[in-house]
C-alpha cells in the first residue's frame, strides 16, 4: 500500500531532475538550431561558381555580396580569387605564398586604400583560373585580411584578357 507521503517525494525528485536538465536541454536545442542554420546560409552565400561558355569565355557570376569570385590556383595551390579590377597584381597572403612554395621575391611597399603595406613581389608564377592559364605572372605577398586563402585576382592577370560586365556576369575574353 502507498502512503500519500512517499509519493510526493517522489514527484519532487522528479521535478528537481527536470529543473536541472532543462536549461541544459534548451542550450542544446538551440546550439543545434544555429548549426542548422549557419550550414544552411554558408551554402547559400557562397559564392557561385564560374563558368566556361562554349566560345571559351571564363563567365563570373556576381556574388550576393556585389564582389566576383571565382575558384583558381596559384603555382598548382587552390585558391578562391576576388577580382579586384584596380589591382595592379594578383596578390596573396603571407602564409598563403608559404603553401604554395612562392619564392622569395623583391621587397616593395604597396599603396592601397588603407594605407602602405610592406610586401613583395614574386615574378614568373603561374596562376589559373577555371581552365585559363598565365605562366610568367607577377604576384604580390602580403595581403592582410581575415582568411588567407582569399587571393585578389589583380591586372597582372587580367590584362590578358578582355574584360565585359553584362548584367550580373563578368566575362573573360582571351585577348
């Protein structure tokens, strides 16, 4: 026979277990839900891919960002590129030029919007993007920014090709 007494406690153990593990059954549920949510929107904010039309042209999409990337290497290191048409180089991080086994270089000081930056420049490296190729290319170390295997994709590569914005596409033509 159950007495009324030994019931109650029972309950308020129960009730107790509850109250402890609850807070901790919302943190997870919610660490869950910002996982979800952070692979959902990586997946949807990066940045298209390039394509390749049937007259060979490279076609960059415009990224939901307002900028153009697009997927290339450096001497045979992957690398996402930024195309910075104002860019007199394609330039790369410091620990970027490490992978990839760039050279030593020539110091130099580059002058952008935010101000000097000491760097240097290696010549003779060949960089790809998509299926084109330029060997003999000039790139710079030492960009500074929050990942490093973000390249700016500058005119020491670009002037080998014509280059047309239409619409929401930037279009790289083989001069």
């Amino acid at each position: 026979m159950a007495l009324p007494g030994n019931t109650g406690a029972k309950q308020a153990g129960e009730t107790g277990a509850g109250l402890k593990w609850g807070p901790l059954a919302i943190l997870l549920f919610w660490l869950v839900v910002m996982g979800v949510l952070y692979a959902v929107m990586s997946q949807v904010l990066k940045p298209p891919a390039l394509t390749v039309a049937t007259t060979g042209e490279l076609v960059i999409p415009r990224a939901r960002d307002g900028h153009f990337y697009a997927r290339g290497a450096i001497q045979g290191q992957p690398v996402t590129f930024l195309v910075d048409t104002g860019a007199s180089l394609v330039v790369v991080s410091q620990a970027f030029a490490r992978a990839a086994g760039l050279a030593q270089g020539e110091p130099t000081t580059f002058r952008t919007a935010s101000g000097e930056l000491q760097g240097r420049i290696v010549p003779g490296v060949t960089v790809s993007v998509g299926p084109a190729s330029v060997s003999g290319t000039r790139v710079g170390v030492g960009l500074m920014g929050p990942d490093p295997d973000v390249a700016l994709l500058g005119q020491s590569f670009l002037s080998k090709f014509e280059i047309v914005l239409s619409g929401d596409n930037m279009i790289l033509r083989s001069k």
